[in-house]
C-alpha cells in the first residue's frame, strides 16, 4: 500500500505545533531570578520554565518563593507557586483562575493592573504581560513583610481585553508548606480592585490595604467602594482582618443627590475616577449626602491629587479628610 508522507508529516508538524511551548523567558530585573538572555533577545523556545520572581522566605535565609509559568500543555500555561531551597522544590501549586499563552514580555504597571495605591500604582515594579487580547494576562508579584522574620508572595493579575478583571493571592510558607493565605478577585459587573502595602510599622512589616469597587451603571444610585486592612497573626498563622481602615481622602464637592455629583463628574474628566459614595463612609462629614471621593492609604498622595484637582476644577471646593473609613457593609 502506497504512504502518503506529505500528508503524513503534514500531520505531525501540526501536532507539534499544537503542542508547543512558549516562546521562552523574559529578562529579568533586580530583584528577580536572573534571566539567561537579554530582554532585548528574542526568547528560547526550548525553554520550558519562565521565572517571573523570586522573594526570601525570610531575610537573608536560603528558602524563597518563586512565581513562575511552567511548562505548557496545549498551549495553555499554568502560573505555577514554587518552595524552594536552593534548587530543591519543596513543594508547589499551580495557581487557578487563568492560564498564561505565550511568552512573557515586560509592561508598566498603571491604575489597572490592580497592585498598588488607587492614586499612585505600584509602578516601580515590573508587570509581565503573557498573551493577546481577551487571553491576556498581566502579572504583578511582590514581597510583603508580614513579620520581622516572615515574607509572604502577593500575586496580583489582571485578565481580559474589553472588560478587565483582577485576581489577588497571598502566598506564605507555613510549616515549610506553600499556604494560600489570603484570596481576592473583582465582583461581576463594572467592579475593580487594588491592593496596597501600608507604610512599614516599627519593627518593618507592613498591612494588605484592599480597595474594592463596583462603579453604579445608574445616576440613581452611588458606587460601592469598600476598603479592608489585614495583618498577618503569627500565633494562628493567618491573615486576620484589623479594624476600620484609616484613609485620606480627596473630596471633590458635597451633593444632595446621586445625579447631582454625577452631573459635576461628568463636566470635568480629571474626576473621572472618582467614586460617588454617602458622606456616611467619613465620620468627619454630615450624613445624608453624597460626595465624589478619591481615596488614598497616604495623606501626601490625597493632597497632591488634590492640588492636581483643584487646577482642573476651579468651580468645585476641593479638600481632603483622613478618618477611619466605613465601608458601605459595615
């Protein structure tokens, strides 16, 4: 019987094609693994483990956390968590949620991405961006001193092309075992989330500050903004709520209604951002009303928004408050 072997050979190279891996490993920064290639390269398609970050367990010890895309199958990539000691793996897990496709590439981090202050993003860090359009994937890792002795991995991603989404995880080594110890991602809707590392205590750890959104699709209703700070409990090794969160906040004018702060956020497109919430969520104001907010983990980023307002609104009142903040559900 005759072979076809065009045919057939046709067959395998579409196979392998299929199958393929990523296009290989971006360089890397400072305080990531050190990458094999330049990033001005293009990347090895033999290999098989991008490295996207790698923080100490615990300063100056040999046990770190490394965030990596692993190994493909089918195209699909898994954002995978790995204990390491040296070059041992103690122990991993493969992260849910999303897949990456494709090879990594470096992208600035901006208001987004989900990682930082809701005035000022994390952007001294690098974002690594895998995929295009609706299977794009854009990641943010970093460091948390959750004690003097402890680090943890915080994991921010963003997915999606038209309508974004973000997904927030706390890695911590417990018992030298990966623990996911805290989870958080964006609501259905026109939701959005960051989270924000608070200024260092005395002893040099440092709170998660989660800001969460659902902006109101009507000018009947206000948005929803809540704000949430966790600490690390080293007795029950969790991450614990704390109390009210503490926030400063820009204030753009006081309203009587929902459709009149609408009204003034849409005469201005520096307001933009801003959330339409009841004065209820700031003790220090009357209740009853509605205000459009900008808020903040930091007074110097309240009044420097401020002053950036003010120039672009010269008919509103502007001013700032920092208070305990109550979150809609509270």
């Amino acid at each position: 019987m005759r072979v076809n072997w065009s045919f057939k050979w046709g067959f395998v190279a579409c196979l392998i094609g299929f199958t393929g891996m990523p296009e290989g490993t971006p360089a890397s920064t400072a305080a990531m693994v050190a990458a094999t290639q330049p990033s001005s390269q293009a990347p090895s398609p033999h290999v098989s483990r991008t490295v996207i970050a790698s923080v100490n367990v615990n300063p100056g010890g040999d046990t770190r956390y490394e965030l990596s895309i692993a190994a493909c199958r089918l195209r699909e990539c898994p954002f995978q968590v790995r204990l390491l000691r040296g070059d041992t793996a103690l122990t991993s897990v493969n992260m849910d949620w999303v897949k990456a496709s494709g090879s990594a590439t470096k992208e600035t981090v901006d208001e987004s991405s989900g990682a930082g202050d809701p005035l000022r993003p994390d952007a001294d860090r690098a974002a690594w961006s895998t995929g295009a359009e609706k299977e794009n994937v854009s990641t943010v890792a970093r460091g948390v001193r959750l004690t003097p002795t402890l680090n943890g991995l915080l994991i921010d991603r963003r997915a999606g092309f038209d309508v974004l989404k973000r997904h927030h995880d706390l890695f911590v080594a417990v018992n030298m075992k990966l623990v996911l110890a805290w989870s958080d991602a964006d609501g259905p809707g026109p939701s959005w989330s960051t989270v924000a590392l608070s200024a260092a205590r005395k002893d040099g750890s440092e709170d998660l500050i989660s800001f969460r959104g659902f902006r109101s699709p009507s000018d009947a209703d206000p948005d929803r903004l809540d704000i949430f700070t966790y600490r690390w409990d080293p007795a029950q090794h969790k991450l614990v709520e704390t109390r009210t969160s503490d926030v400063s906040a820009v204030i753009a004018g006081t309203y009587e209604s929902v459709s009149k702060a609408r009204e003034a956020q849409n005469g201005a497109a520096c307001l933009s951002p801003f959330w339409v919430i009841p004065t209820e969520a700031f003790p220090s104001l009357p209740s009853g009303k509605f205000v459009l907010a900008a808020v903040s983990s930091s007074k110097e980023l309240a009044d420097k928004k401020a002053d950036q307002v003010r120039s672009c609104t010269p008919q509103l009142t502007i001013s700032t408050v920092s208070s305990p903040y109550h979150s809609p559900s509270e």
